[in-house]
C-alpha cells in the first residue's frame, strides 16, 4: 500500500512539475512573439511572412473607420480586427517616407532631408545603407517588391533588384500615368516608367490600370511562391496619388459628391479597398494568412488640391503640421496578442525596419546607427512604446523664415531653419512648416481649394517662425503654446541641436541633362555609365558651371538616342 502511495505520489511530482512546466512554456509564449517561432522537423518555416502594403497620398480622414464619406469596407475590417495605429507618423513627402522605412534612418542621415529625388538628378538612397529587404533576405526570405520606388535610379546600383529585392515589377518615379505609365518630369522630357527587374516591361504593360495591375502581380508572386518559405512582399501602389484617374464603374458609387475632384479620389480609394480585398483572400487561398504579418501606411497626408483629406489635422501633404506627417495605419495578423485595438502608442515609420527585421529573425548591426525602435510588443500586446521623441526633420536648404533668427530660438537656434520635433506630448516648430490652413472635406461643394471656400485661413501666425503644441490636448496645433512655456521651447531647442549635429550633408544635386529618356530609348531609368559608377562621384560637388555645359551640349546634339 506505501508502496502504491509512493508511486502515486511520484507521478504526482511529475505530473505536477511537467504542468508547471507547460504553464510556465505557454506564459513565456504569450508575452513575447518572439520566442514562438520554434523550427520543428518537417514542418513550415515559423518566420512569419510580411506584407507591407504602402499607399500613396492617402489622408487621415480618407478611411471608413476616421469618419470618412469613402467606402473601405475592406480596411475598416482589416484594421478592427488588428491594431489600429492612431500615434503612428510618416514623413510629409514620397521619398522620405520611403528612404526611412527602407533604412530605418532619419532623413538628416542619409542626406535626404530636402524635398523628393527628382526623376533628373544623379541621386538615390545612399548605397552604404543596408535596406530592409537585404536584412531579410539573408535571414532567408524571398523578397518582392510591386509599385512605387522613388528612392533614385540614376545608375543600376541604385535599382530596386540592387537594394536587396529578388524581383521588381512597379515604376521608378514619382507619379505618372496609371494606364499608359508615361510621365513627363519637363517640356521635351518625357519617357515611360514601367518596369520588370531593371528593363522596361513592354511585353507585360497591357494598358491595365495600375491598381488592379499591381495588385494581380501580388498575386501571381504569392501563387508561385512556397508558403512554407518566408515571403517578404512590398506592395507600393501607385494610387491614390495624382493624376486623379480611376476606371469608370468606381465613379458611380460617388454620383452625389459634386466636387470632381473630390468624386475621382473617392473612387480611385474605392478601387484601392478592393484591391487589398482581393489580396487578402489570395493570401488565405495560398496559405499564408494564418502566419502572416500584414501592414497598412499610408506615405504622407493628403493633398486637399488633389481631393485628400486630412480634416479635422491642420495643414497637409508636404507640410510638417499634423496633416502632412500623422498617417492612416493599421496592423492586421493572426500573430497578433491583443486584436480589435486602437494603440496610442508613439511610433514612427523608421520602427518598421527593426520591428520587421526581428520579427524575421534576423540581425542588427550595432554600427547600422539606427533611428527605429522595435515596436511589435507595443502593437501586439498593448506595452508602453520604446520610443518617447520623433525628429520629424531638420530641412537646411527649404525655404527659410523671413522673421526667424536666433534670438526668438533663445540663441540656441536658428528659428528661420524649417524643423520639427516631436517629445513626450509636446511638438515644436521652427522656420516655415508649409501651408497652415484647416481644409475640411470637399465633398458638398462644387467649387475647387483654389476657390478657397470656407476653409480657415491662418492670418496670425505670418510673422511668427517658432510654434510649441501640446499634441496629446490638441492634435488639431490650434492652441500656440510657446510664449507660455519657454522652458519647454528651450529643452526642446536644444534637443534640435543635438540631432543637427549628428546630420550628413545634405544630397540635392542639380539636374543632369543625360537623365532625358530621349537618350535612353523613350524609359526612365539608368543614365550613369560603367565608366561612372567606377568613379567616385560625390554629388555634392555638382555646381551652375556643370549645368550649363550640359545644356550646351543638349542644343549641340551631343547624346545620341539609344536604339
């Protein structure tokens, strides 16, 4: 009978310590995704696959779920049940949105802190920089990229297939025609801007438009591809950026907007929200959604002129108040700890490139010097963000404050300088932030933003070049708070200047007239030569002298059209 006891009680111990054992396992589980991703025998790789999907020009009220008049169906159910990101930033134009998510790097160190790389200027995302697809691909993704590059094509290292991305199908500029992918940057320079790898896709443009041609390369790409394999896929649609073009039967869902402009946007974001409809069902047709990690961005606010909207923000694409910076952007995966919430967390677009690269298991170089922080436990499971400041820019070159000077920075700094800087709750501005005005929506009016109908205008504020907002309290930068706090300006500044002084030089080379795509068989794409990439250009050497003898020897016929 002890005998019996004695083995009953032992197996009780075990029994005990094997389901402390499994509780404990489960618990260590539940609180970091990371930790989930075991290899077995056998069985799929548990790196999750990534599906980045960036749009272009979408403003913060031109989703279902922020009030909007617009129809998404498809991203209103994505986004509720994942993780809607509300204190989510971007950067106020196309390509420095981009650079940043490429690199996880503010602006002011990659040199791109001015303005888009021009289709004409010798110019791209610095080669020294490892990208987000490179990182991926060595921890053994398959990475695709589909739409919008806009970092630089000048010479073939600068192309997406150079950057750490297996295949490429998109354009390389910033914008163009969405059914015959022509664009002209200037009279006389105009090319198509359609590509497959790193030539023109002739042979796969069949006048389709874009949307719906992205997203039908998306799929094939998923089609093909082993699900037990890790995809790394980046869907940058070209929509919903101008020219305002969209087929036919979208319009008629929006016969009741009278704006035209208004009307196309909504249906172009109508056909967008269809699109990623059809992509998320092809990712569960293939088997890859129920490991899946998807994510939504838009890459700057809308542009009001073009039918955007980011009411009730104030100010708009290309500017550094709320409208052009704060982004619709959400997080949709079954991996997802905490589903169906709004996070409130503070996160940048630089975090998705350590987030994504940890996510898939993969490194960190301590000498990458990165500006992004790994927010996944803080989108999943509800934690505090790790980042507390975001620098939205510090711009040299923009166009400076006439009433800025260092004595309104407190002789810390220059207030004429175009700069913004995000700490805590507090947001500083200095120099020229770009147009100030609150746009409400355009819906129920037929005359245009050029007409400027009942939108606020900002008559106070001409003289001013310094400007401090408790962003919490007032995301809508109505109320100045910066006479009543200088203690908080001046903390501010000087955390301004620390960041300044860590800034590259910035790269904005004039333009090189051999960039025509009339010397390059009618496409958009490299210029460069072998002869000069072997060369150590230095961009910043670029001077007036260069441009005019490039002009001269554009009137003299000097470069011949390649056939």
């Amino acid at each position: 009978m002890c005998g019996r006891m004695e083995r009953s009680t032992f197996l009780l111990i075990i029994l005990t310590t094997f389901s402390g054992f499994v509780k404990s396992t489960y618990g260590t589980w539940k609180s970091s995704f990371h930790s989930n991703r075991v290899n077995n025998v056998g069985k799929s790789s548990s790196q999750p696959h990534i599906i980045f999907i960036m749009v272009d020009d979408q403003g913060f009220r031109d989703v279902g779920y922020h009030g909007s008049e617009i129809k998404t169906p498809t991203l209103d159910r994505l986004a509720a049940a994942g993780v809607k990101l509300e204190n989510y930033y971007v950067q106020p134009l196309c390509s420095p949105s981009r650079s940043q998510l490429m690199t996880g790097r503010y602006q002011i160190h990659t040199g791109l802190q001015h303005s888009i790389i021009r289709p004409t200027q010798p110019n791209c995302l610095p080669l020294e920089n490892i990208t987000l697809p490179q990182k991926l691909k060595n921890a053994g993704y398959s990475t695709h990229m589909v739409g919008k590059w806009h970092l630089g094509f000048y010479k073939r290292s600068c192309m997406p297939t150079q950057r750490g991305f297996d295949t490429f199908f998109g354009y390389l500029l910033g914008s163009g025609d969405y059914y015959s992918h022509y664009k002209c940057d200037s009279p006389g320079m105009c090319g198509y801007d359609l590509h497959e790898g790193e030539e023109a896709a002739w042979e796969q443009d069949h006048g389709i438009y874009s949307t719906i041609m992205y997203t039908q390369k998306a799929i094939n790409i998923l089609a093909s591809h082993n699900p037990k394999r890790p995809i790394f896929l980046y869907l940058a649609y070209q929509a919903v950026h101008s020219p305002l073009q969209v087929p036919e039967r979208y319009l008629e869902r929006y016969k009741s907007i009278p704006n035209l402009h208004r009307r196309k946007y909504a249906a172009m974001v109508s056909c967008l929200d269809e699109a990623v409809r059809n992509l998320t069902l092809a990712l569960k047709q293939y088997g890859y959604y129920d490991n899946m990690v998807m994510v939504y961005s838009s890459d700057n606010g809308g542009q009001p002129m073009s039918g955007g909207s980011n009411w009730p923000l104030r100010g708009s694409k290309g500017t550094l108040w709320e409208g052009g910076i704060r982004a619709v952007g959400f997080v949709h995966s079954p991996l997802l700890v905490k589903k169906g919430t709004r996070s409130r967390a503070l996160i940048h677009i630089t975090d998705w490139y350590p987030t994504l690269v940890m996510l898939g298991e993969g490194t960190l170089d301590e000498n990458q010097n990165l500006d992004g922080y790994d927010v996944w436990e803080a989108i999943s499971e509800g934690r505090p963000s790790p980042r507390l400041d975001i620098l939205h820019n510090i711009d040299p070159i923009y166009t400076k404050a006439k009433n800025g000077s260092w004595k309104a920075g407190y002789g810390i700094w220059n207030t004429a300088i175009q700069a913004a800087l995000r700490v805590g709750d507090w947001k500083l501005l200095t120099g020229v932030p770009g147009y100030s005005d609150w746009i409400p929506p355009q819906t129920f009016s037929k005359l245009l933003l050029a007409n400027r109908w009942h939108n606020e205008r900002v008559n106070w504020d001409r003289g001013k070049s310094i400007w401090l907002f408790n962003i919490t309290a007032d995301p809508y930068e109505r109320v100045d708070l910066s006479q009543r706090y200088p203690h908080v300006v001046k903390k501010m500044l000087i955390r301004l200047l620390r960041y300044n002084k860590t800034a590259v030089p910035c790269r904005y080379p004039p333009k090189d007239y051999r960039s025509n795509p009339q010397y390059n068989g009618g496409v958009w794409g490299p210029w460069y030569t072998n002869d000069d990439e072997d060369e150590d250009d230095n961009l910043l050497s670029y001077d007036l002298e260069q441009m005019k003898s490039w002009k001269k020897a554009k009137r003299r016929g000097k470069f011949k059209r390649k056939t």
